[in-house]
C-alpha cells in the first residue's frame, strides 16, 4: 500500500515467501525464530500504527486488509502463532471477518439460532436486530475497528461473545439435523467445539491486552 495523504504510512503487503518460493529464486528459508519475529513485529506494528494514526481512512483499509493481501498472506504470517498471542489473536477476527462475508447467510443462519440460548453473549456481541447477513458484516468490520479505534480489549470481548452465540446456534442445528442426517451433524458439532475454543482464546487475549501481556 501506498502512503497515506495525511503523510502517515499505511500497512505494507510483508514481503513474505513460501519455502519453495525463496528456493526458486536461490534465497534461503527463513528459520522458525525469524518466521515468529516477523509474525510479532508486524502484527505489533500494525496495530500500534492503526492506533496511533487516529485516521478513518487508514482504520477502514486496516479492517479491509485481507482484501487486499489475501486471506493466504496473512495466514502465512499469522496463523500458527498462539492462539493467546496478538498475530494469533488477530488472525482469528480477521478469519471471522473473511468468513461472515463470504457465508453470510450461513453465519446469520448459525447467530440466529444460537441466541436463544445466550441472551448475555449477544447483548456483549453487540449485532442489530433482527442479525441478518447485513448485520453480521456490519458486526465483524466494528469489532475490527474498535481494534484500532477502540478499547481492544472491548474488541475481542465482543468477537468471544460472537463466537459463543454462534457454537451454541451450530450446536442446536446439529441437534436437529441429527436424525437426518449423522454425518453432517457430525462435522456441524465439530465445527461449533471449534467455534467455542475460538472464543476461549480471544477471551484470555483480552485478558492479557489488559495486563500488556498480549504479545
């Protein structure tokens, strides 16, 4: 990305190669430690700069980033860093963000279900009524805005909430699709286990933002 007008850098696609990719051009693989430093660094620095900055215009390019790098970029630099870490913990709102927009049907259908069974969840959510597609994205772009707008803490509160409606709606439409059908309700129930340990871990990420722990 190009600077910004007001002077102020906007993020940068990280120059980031596969294995096969450096080896094609005769460069060498970069070992774990870089691969974790560089992890750490940009997803400290693009945080930092996006809070810092206090500039609409680069907080709405910063929510949008994975249409612009890709949802592959950032899991090569994000995603096998810990769950309870800040590259870790931002991959899994980006990923959320990336998959309401392409299912948002499937994600209000699971939202919709689930908040029956978790009035708290949905109120800290904080979706409007009725939460249809629309709503769902409006959701996921403002908890990624009060990454680096907000109180980030507040930011992965809400993004837990989200999670955990969305498991106990995954959860209930497992249950009765069971009958008709074990296989899907099989991996519909793995799917809300997975939902739910997504929502511990972004739990315990605020947790550790607000000790400066979060790193």
């Amino acid at each position: 990305m190009r600077n910004e007008p007001s002077g102020r850098p906007g993020p940068r696609r990280p120059a980031f190669f596969s294995p096969a990719a450096m080896e094609s051009q005769g460069g060498t693989v970069p070992d774990p430690a870089e691969v974790t430093e560089i992890a750490h660094e940009t997803a400290s620095v693009l945080v930092g700069t996006g809070r810092a900055a206090e500039d609409p215009v680069l907080t709405a390019r910063l929510v949008a980033l994975v249409d612009e790098l890709g949802l592959s970029t950032v899991a090569e630099l994000w995603a096998d860093r810990p769950a309870r870490s800040l590259p870790g913990a931002l991959w899994r709102l980006y990923a959320l963000r990336e998959w309401v927009q392409r299912c948002p049907e499937e994600a209000s259908a699971d939202y919709a279900a689930g908040m029956r069974f978790t009035d708290v969840n949905h109120a800290v959510a904080g979706v409007a009524e009725p939460p249809g597609p629309d709503e769902l994205r409006q959701l996921t772009d403002a908890i990624l805005r009060g990454v680096f707008e907000g109180d980030l803490a507040v930011a992965l509160q809400r993004a837990a909430a989200f999670c955990r409606v969305v498991a106990a709606g995954r959860a209930d439409r497992a249950h009765t699709t069971d009958v008709q059908d074990p296989d899907a309700a099989a991996a519909q129930t793995r799917r809300a286990a997975s939902m739910l340990t997504t929502a511990e871990d972004l739990e315990a990420s605020a947790r550790l933002w607000l000790t400066a722990d979060l790193l």
